[in-house]
C-alpha cells in the first residue's frame, strides 16, 4: 500500500450526499454513471482536440487545446497546495470504484493524486464551454452545460471527488474558457507565442512542490503543445479538410502516432523509475509528454500535404 498522506477537510453534507448517491446507485449504477467520466478524460480529449485541429477548423482547436491546457496544469498545482486527500481515504462507507490509475494502489497518492479541485470537471468545461463561446450555437451551448454536469455526477458517484471539488473544478473551467475566448479575440496570431511563454513559465512554479504525476504530465503536454502551434504556423501550414474519410484517416494517424511515441520513450527507462515518483522520473515525465505532444501536433500535420499530394495526382491520373 501507498504512504497515506495529505490534508482531511469536509462539509458534513458531502458525505452524506456521496453515501446516499452510491447507495441509491448500487455498484452497478455507479458504474455505468461512471462512463461519464470518459468526457473529461484523455482519450475523448485528444480525439476532440485532434479532430478540431487537424480536421474541422485549426484556429477552434487551438483555442479548445488552449483552454484544456490552462486548466490542465493549473489544477494539479492547486491540488498540490491543498493535498486533500480523496473521499475514500477517510470514509470506510465511500467506495472507489474509478481510480485516477487502475494499475497503482489506490491509496498511493503520487498515482491518485489529490482532490482538490477535480480535473475531469475543469477539463470538461473547459473543453466544451470553449466550443459553445466560439461556436455559439444552440446545441453546442446545451453539449456544454449537460456534459460537464455529468462528468461531475460521475466523479462524485465512484468515490474520488467530493462535490466542491467538482464545483471549484467547474468554476476554473469557466474562468479559462472566458480567459482563453477573451486573448483569442484580442491577440493575433502571430503574438500568441508571448502568451504562451509567459504561461509556462509561470506553470513551472510546480516545479518547486508538486509530487504528484498529473502536473508533470500536464507540463510537458502544454509546452509540448504550444510549442507544436508555433511551429506548425511557421513551418507546416497544413490546411484543413471536412471530407469525413480524410478526417478519419487523420485522426486514426494522430492517435497512432501519439501512442507510439509515448510507448517508444518509455523504453529507455525501467518501470521501477517510472513508477518512483521522484522528481527525476517527474521530469522525465514531462520530457516524454513534450515530446509527444509536439511530434503528434507539430510534426504529423506534415504527413497531411503529402497525401493530398498523392490525391490530387491520382485525381489527375483519372
């Protein structure tokens, strides 16, 4: 078992409202409210990024990676600062049913992470709110209040956020997505790089205290992608398409690219280091995330000119 540490504070009524959640769900309605989750998770936020980027419109994808990205990095600081320790670590009626890391111990709070504020509910507002700012359009407006209240449900139910957590989570969201809509409509593009420095230069203040592996990985996401923005403006310039099979073609690759990459640069490094939580393997972390994010953001966009090359030369051929 993982070293139990960290901060105990509560109100009354969030525990109360989390045992009568779980116990009027049952285990298996918590696991389906559970799915919720999966909105504000990696996978559905890399697909989302990816087909708004790559696809749909580069400057919505930007703004979207952007928001997503602020809030990234910013809740495992918070949550570093006040290390309140999740639900199920001090209240034997509160089950986990999602961990953070299905492979870690679910008391190893170096893998869990901490509670305060919820990340999911923050990455889900961010992502969506922002799409509903650009966009504004009636069905994207309901996407972003019904989903983010969903994903919120979902990480109170299975036992890893009590309810302010959500709330606070929510309240960053909107922050950013106003923040993010707001600098957008006001900085040009070819000055938004200064923003982005100035970001990550103040994100890397976690350096100083951050223990847990979130902030590590969000670090080197956001610098990895802004960076990719900046290159991808100067040097790639690829233009967009709505042709469904293209747009699949583009995101499968996308995919593909970032799990490989990822896999490939764990391969220097045993799993005991990785797994360690010292600050070497947090930095080797952000290493491998930079690199990931700049390779499937920045580099692979290439990959699109060269095969609207073959398109138009098959088209010519016909």
């Amino acid at each position: 078992m993982g070293v139990v540490v960290g901060n105990s504070f509560w109100f009354d009524f969030e525990v109360t409202f989390m045992e009568w959640l779980q116990r009027t769900l049952g285990e298996t309605g918590v696991k389906v409210v559970s799915q919720f989750s999966m909105f504000g998770e990696e996978l559905i936020l890399v697909l989302i990024i990816g087909f708004l980027f790559w696809c749909y419109d580069k400057k919505l994808g930007e703004a979207v990676a952007t928001a997503i990205m602020f809030g990234l990095v910013l809740t495992p600081i918070i949550k570093n600062v006040f290390w309140r320790r999740r639900p199920y670590f001090d209240h034997e009626n509160i089950k986990c049913y999602r961990p953070v890391d299905k492979k870690a111990d679910i008391y190893d709070i170096a893998a869990q992470g901490f509670s305060f504020p919820s990340n999911h509910a923050t990455n889900s507002i961010c992502a969506y709110t922002t799409i509903a700012l650009k966009k504004k359009a009636l069905g994207f407006t309901v996407a972003a209040v019904i989903i983010p209240i969903l994903v919120g449900v979902s990480r109170v139910s299975v036992g890893v956020h009590y309810p302010t957590d959500v709330l606070v989570g929510w309240l960053i969201g909107i922050v950013f997505s106003l923040l993010v809509n707001f600098l957008f409509n006001r900085i040009p593009d070819e000055k938004r790089w200064l923003m982005y420095l100035i970001v990550v230069i103040i994100s890397c203040v976690g350096l100083l205290f951050c223990k847990t592996s979130d902030y590590f990985t969000a670090l080197g996401l956001m610098t990895g992608i802004f960076a990719a923005f900046e290159f991808e403006k100067r040097f790639v310039r690829f233009e967009g398409t709505r042709k469904i099979p293209e747009c699949v073609l583009r995101i499968i690759g996308g995919l593909i690219c970032y799990l490989v990459v990822n896999t490939l640069l764990k391969i220097p490094f045993s799993k005991e280091f990785l797994e360690s939580g010292t600050f070497a393997a947090g930095l080797a972390r952000t290493f491998r995330y930079f690199v990931v994010s700049f390779v499937t953001v920045g580099l692979y966009p290439m990959s699109f000119k060269f095969f609207r090359k073959r398109e138009n030369g098959a088209a010519v051929a016909n």
